[in-house]
C-alpha cells in the first residue's frame, strides 16, 4: 500500500518531541525549530521518546494531516546520532523506517595511504 502519494521531500526531526503536541504544536517545530515551509507538501517525521510511536504530519493542499503509528513490542530504529537536527529521507528510507529498519546505515570510512 502506497500512503503518500506524490511526495516531495520527507524531513525527520532527529530530536524527541513531546506526543501531546498536535498539529499545531508540531508545524511550530517544522517552521521555527528546522526552519521549513510546511505547506509545501512535504512529510515531517517524529518520534517519541520511548521511540515506539511515529508521527507524520503533512499539508494535503485541503489543510495538515497528521499520521500516526505506535509499536507493540518494538520501538524504531531512530538515527539518533545524525548530526544535523533535520534528516532528509527519500521515500525508501522512510519505508524502511516504518517497517523497522535501519536508515542511516554505516558511517563511511575515509583511509589515505601511507605512500
């Protein structure tokens, strides 16, 4: 099942955000704290602290939509240690994300000769 149709950008907020926070309170995040349109369409993705919950938020063209998910048993690879506090997904990574996978991946190596 394809549940974003048309996506332009999916942003991960790397930070933990307070899950009594709704609408509002999150497209205050995306606009003051990452400094991002939230009418463009693009998803914005949240964790919880417990990273056992999800939150989605996205502007449909008609207003914001919110989505939401909570694991039973598990909890989210969330990558926590990016540096930057906006992470970029593509559409597969946030796939990945929601079906318990590691996104980020290794962190690349950088060696030089000793010639």
């Amino acid at each position: 099942m394809k549940m974003f149709v048309e996506v332009p950008e999916v942003f991960l907020h790397r930070d933990v955000v307070d899950f009594r926070k709704s609408i509002n309170g999150l497209v205050g995040i995306v606009e003051y704290e990452l400094e991002h349109d939230a009418y463009t369409g693009a998803l914005f993705v949240f964790c919880n602290k417990a990273k056992d919950k999800l939150k989605i938020l996205y502007w449909d063209k008609t207003g914001f939509a919110l989505w939401y998910k909570r694991l039973e048993k598990q909890k989210f690879k969330w990558p926590s240690k990016v540096s930057s506090q906006v992470f970029e997904l593509t559409e597969q990574q946030l796939a990945w994300l929601l079906s318990g996978y590691d996104v980020v991946g290794h962190d690349p190596l950088h060696y030089g000769s000793v010639i």
